[in-house]
C-alpha cells in the first residue's frame, strides 16, 4: 500500500485526526492546485468544480471540513471501489 492510499484511508475511516497536511497531500496527490488565501485558510482547486477551503487548524482540523472534502471527492469519482 502506497504513502497515499494509507493516508486516504486513515481520511476515510477516523475524520476527527486529521492534519492539515495530510489532506493537503491527498488533494495535491489527486491534481487539485493550491490557493493560498491567507494565513488561516487554502484554497484547492481542479478543473471544472468548485474550490474547496480548508483552515489550517492546529492540531487537527474539524470533522466538518473532513467530511466536506469527502464528500466532494465522492461527487467527482474518486472513490469508485465502493
């Protein structure tokens, strides 16, 4: 199993550990660009779709944002395997 498919894993199965970094890895790893808005938020963007803000919160961001990244990356086909 790859450094991604672990860490799009740990995303799946426990949204309230997890960091910043981790979901800037998986949106980065899947072709999103990067925004930087200001200090406390980031915008990623991919073609065709809405962006998506994520705060960076420290130590972990909110369930909410989680489940919303989620969510949009369901919407667009990347999780096929279920």
């Amino acid at each position: 199993m790859s450094k991604f498919e672990k860490a799009l894993l740990r995303l799946r199965q426990n949204p309230k550990h997890v960091r910043y970094e981790e979901i800037e890895f998986i949106l980065l790893h899947l072709g999103f660009e990067k925004r930087q808005v200001s200090t406390n938020h980031a915008i990623f963007r991919i073609k065709n779709q809405m962006p998506i803000s994520i705060p960076k919160r420290k130590p972990f961001i909110k369930p909410t944002y989680v489940k919303i990244v989620l969510h949009r990356l369901e919407k667009m086909g990347f999780f096929d395997d279920e």
